[in-house]
C-alpha cells in the first residue's frame, strides 16, 4: 500500500520526542508499505528549529497557521490552507491510496479532506484526549461527529474509546480497536542494579516515576500532594522522577520546594526511548496520574519492563492492569495514591501478569488490515456509483 499519514502529533525538528508512538506505527508500516508523512509545525514553534530544513526521508513539516486559543472550531480550514501545497505534491509524485490521520479534529478532519482531495479512503485514528475530553464543548464535538461521519473508518486504542465512538452515532462495523504494541527491543527486563547504574541512581533508593506531558490533563500537582506520605515512611531513601516537559513546570518546582521535597524531587526533560527503558526498569513503580487518557503508553511499556504501576482509573487503564500487580486508584484521590504506592513498593506481587502489550510489528499488521478494509470499502462504494449511474 501507499499511505500518507497525517497529524501533528509526530516527532519535528522543534519536538523531536513528541508523538514516538506515531513514529514507531510508521516505521513499522513501512516494512511492507510506501509510507509519506506530513507532520506540520505550529507557527509558534517554527522559530525553535535549529535546522527547520532537515527532516527524515518521506517526512514533510509545512508550517501550520492558526491562532491560538481562539476560533478553534476553524483550525481544520486552517490545517487544510497549511498543508495543501505539500498535498498537491504528494498527488503529482506518488498518489496514495489511503490517508490515516491521527487525532480527530483538526487533524482527522484534514485528513478527511485531504483523502477527498485525492481521491482515496481516509481512516482516523483517536488515542483518547479527543474522544474524551474535545467532546465536551458542543462546537468541537459537533466537528468530530462531522470527521467521523467522513471518514471510512475509524480506529482506537481501547474498547472504552471504541464505546465513546459509538455514543456518538459511529456504527461499531466502523470501529476496530488496535492496542499499541511496544519496541519490545527497547522495553524489555534487565536487572535494577544495572539500570540504576546508568541513570546514576543508588541501589537502596525507592524510585518513583512518572512520564508525560507537564500539564493539567496529566495532573502531575498529585503526584505532589501524595509524596508527603512517601518522603515520611522512606526519608532520603526517596527519589521522584518525573519525565516530561510543559507549561505546569515552573509550578511543580515552586511546589515541590515549597512542599519541601526539593532534595528527592526531579523533573528531567523528555528522553529517547532507548534512555526511558533504562529509567522504567531503575523504577520500583511507574506512576500515572491523569485525569483522561485512552491506554496510555508509558504504562504498556512499564509492563514491558515488568515494572508494576499505579494509575487513576481512567479511560482504558482497566484494560491492561493486571490484578494483584497493579492498583488502579479514583481520579484526584491523593490518599489513595499514596497508600497504593507505598503497598506496591513493600508488598511486590509475584503472581503473573494477565497483560502483555503486543510488539509494533502486530500493531502495524492491525492497523494494515483497517486500511484496506477502507480501501476496499471505499472502492466498493464507486463501483456502485459507476453502476447506478450507467
């Protein structure tokens, strides 16, 4: 097949850690696909790129103008302006024969008209922020609904988002549920020992991690509230990681000193996946602390470490929790947080997992069946067309 992926949410030269989930599903596409992406590039970032020109093979970043915070509703039509030349010349070079746009809307909804525009299947993919929270404000749902009317098929990462589709008037023979597999070359067991000695981390610590994007969605200030209880039973012996970058970071450093955890607690700046296995295994626990999520990627590659973790019970996080391995605590409940931390670092479970995460070769052979089931859908609806007009 000849696929042009299409979303934001892909690594660029202004974020080159953003959206490696995106990356991996391509690279693994392109094991038996010709595969053109086009990643734009906010205009508010464009300014950050050191080498705006350079860019992988296949990969495309037009720069995406829109404005910022206001006229949400019209960012599709501005996306669509943004990324039409870089279409145009996808159509004279090598015409796809399928779009796969990830995210919703603006992007799914591009990708719709983009799959129009050259006239093949259009399939969007939705990892949870969309479908759950977007949806929310009747303008931004009301575009939604459009894109997934639009497109010929729809897929997500967790039956729960597959529920929220159908809440929404997309038939469930449209939906198909692909869980996100895991570089299981990277994420794989190693000894603690070992993995602490890289990350430069004593061997006695009790570590704590946590991995996202610093911002309210992902409700990193609970991670906060809960580690009085844990600098209290643990002392020095504690160490808080949190991984990421965003607009909350001022805000968790402030906190964290006024809270006096300075001295066990650390923000580092997002790191390759080869660097984060390393600080997955070093963990005792990986923590998650979202207030919405779809099955969130840190923690299928935390069970890929045999690392246990503790989440809120949010989204599809169900899904992929093992018993007896994992705790699952309610949305904004720092008491239980911290409780549930604390019983799985003294109380590990030896019992076996009931969740593996699949490898990015069967996400990918997953995700080629719905593009040609789109494919061949679509094809089949012209035929008719053809028919019905002879």
């Amino acid at each position: 097949m000849k696929i042009l992926f299409l979303s934001t949410t892909f690594p660029t030269p202004t974020r080159p850690c953003q959206g490696a989930f995106n990356q991996v599903l391509v690279n693994s596409l392109r094991h038996r696909n010709e595969v053109q992406v086009v990643a734009p590039i906010p205009w508010t970032q464009w300014h950050e790129a050191r080498s705006p020109d350079v860019r992988a093979e296949g990969v495309h970043h037009p720069i995406y103008f829109y404005s910022p915070k206001v006229l949400r509703t019209y960012y599709a039509a501005m996306y669509w302006q943004s990324i039409r030349r870089t279409i145009q010349q996808a159509r004279k070079s090598v015409k796809p024969d399928v779009v796969l746009g990830y995210f919703l809307h603006p992007d799914g909804c591009a990708a719709n008209r983009a799959a129009r525009y050259l006239g093949v299947a259009s399939v969007v993919m939705s990892g949870g922020t969309d479908l759950r929270l977007l949806t929310k404000t009747n303008s931004r749902k009301a575009k939604i609904q459009q894109t997934l009317r639009q497109a010929d098929r729809l897929i997500v990462v967790s039956r729960e988002l597959a529920e929220r589709a159908e809440s929404l008037g997309v038939h469930k023979s449209k939906i198909d549920v692909v869980y996100r597999g895991v570089d299981r070359n990277c994420f794989q067991p190693m000894q603690q020992a070992c993995a602490r000695h890289e990350c430069n981390i004593p061997e006695e610590a009790v570590v704590i991690l946590w991995v996202g994007r610093l911002e309210a969605v992902k409700n990193p200030a609970l991670l906060l509230a809960a580690a009085l209880r844990w600098k209290q039973r643990w002392k020095q012996r504690l160490q808080i990681k949190m991984i990421g970058e965003g607009s909350l970071r001022y805000h968790l450093i402030q906190r964290s000193r006024k809270q006096g955890l300075e001295d066990v607690f650390e923000i580092l700046p997002p790191m390759n996946q080869q660097r984060l296995a390393l600080y997955l295994n070093a963990a005792n626990v990986t923590v998650l602390t979202s207030r919405s999520e779809g099955i969130p990627n840190v923690l299928l590659a935390s069970i890929a470490c045999n690392t246990p973790f503790v989440a809120t019970d949010v989204g599809g996080v169900a899904e992929i929790a093992s018993p007896n391995v994992d705790y699952l605590v309610p949305s904004e409940d720092a008491d239980s947080l911290a409780a549930a931390v604390i019983a799985c670092v003294e109380q590990p479970s030896i019992q076996l997992r009931t969740f593996s995460p699949h490898d990015q070769m069967y996400m990918a052979a997953a995700v080629e069946r719905t593009l040609r089931r789109a494919i061949h859908s679509r094809r089949t609806a012209l035929e008719v067309q053809t028919s019905d007009a002879a």
